[in-house]
C-alpha cells in the first residue's frame, strides 16, 4: 500500500495544472486495528467525466496509469454488492454504456478522431471493440436468466 501511496504522489505531478488522479483511497479491512490483511481495498478518483469511464472502456489519458502506480500486475476486485445495489448499477452502468457505444460508432470515421485514440499499443479499434463487448457484457449481465 504504500508503495501505491508513493506512486500516487508522484503521478499526480504529470498532468501539470489539472491532474488526472485527484484522489486514491483505502477502506475496508486495513482501516481496522490488526496487522495482517489478507486484502487491500483502494478506489481511485479520477478527473474524467463518468461517462468516459464505462464498462470495459481504456480512456487514452488512463492507458498507462495502472503500470504508473504499479498496480497493473495485482488482483483487482470490488467487494460485493448487494442485488439492489448491483441492479442499480448496471442499469445506470448499461445506459452509460451505450451512450459511449453511440459516440465511439458516430466518430470513428471521423479523421481527427483516429489519431486522437492511438497510443501505447491501443488502436482505434480497440476502442471500438471495447465499447462493443462493454455494452454487450453489461446487457447480458442486465437481462434476465
């Protein structure tokens, strides 16, 4: 956790006046008076608008931050919400969702919109197919069984 904490100082210090990582936080277990904790639970603020972050989605500006806080080779889970909470969600999730999928669709052909979604290993398409399997993964987990 600390080294976390440390790259979390350090990272906030490349995106100049406006960082990308506003805040990162610790709940859960480690917030408790023992010393062994099996898990650390952390959240990450991020200066992005919330439909930027749907499901699935890799913004370009966030591509390399989990190797900048060396957290990209961990064992990252959510604990478990409850069915209400979950149902609420995803539906919440699945609307953000398409949302994304419609403007992915509407500028990818767009000319300057390619160049502005290719980086570190990402390509315009992964951006597409992301979105795709994004909103597909959130409507299978939405529809009944």
């Amino acid at each position: 956790m600390r080294t976390v904490v440390e790259e979390c100082q350090r990272v906030r210090g490349l995106w100049g006046d406006e960082p990308l990582l506003v805040g990162a936080y610790v709940f859960g277990a480690v917030l408790e008076p023992r010393s062994d904790v099996p898990v650390v639970q952390m959240a990450f603020a991020l200066n992005l608008p919330a439909d930027e972050l749907t499901w699935c989605v890799q913004p370009q500006s966030c591509v390399g931050l989990p190797g900048l806080l060396e957290i990209d080779k961990e064992d990252l889970r959510m604990p478990a919400p409850t069915d209400a909470e979950q149902h609420e969600q995803l539906t919440v999730e699945l609307a953000a969702s398409l949302a994304h999928l419609r403007r992915v669709d509407a500028n990818y052909w767009e000319r300057g919109w390619r160049p502005a979604h290719r980086g570190f290993g990402i390509y315009p398409e992964n951006h597409l197919w992301d979105a795709v399997h994004g909103y597909l993964d959130l409507l299978a987990a939405t529809s009944p069984r």
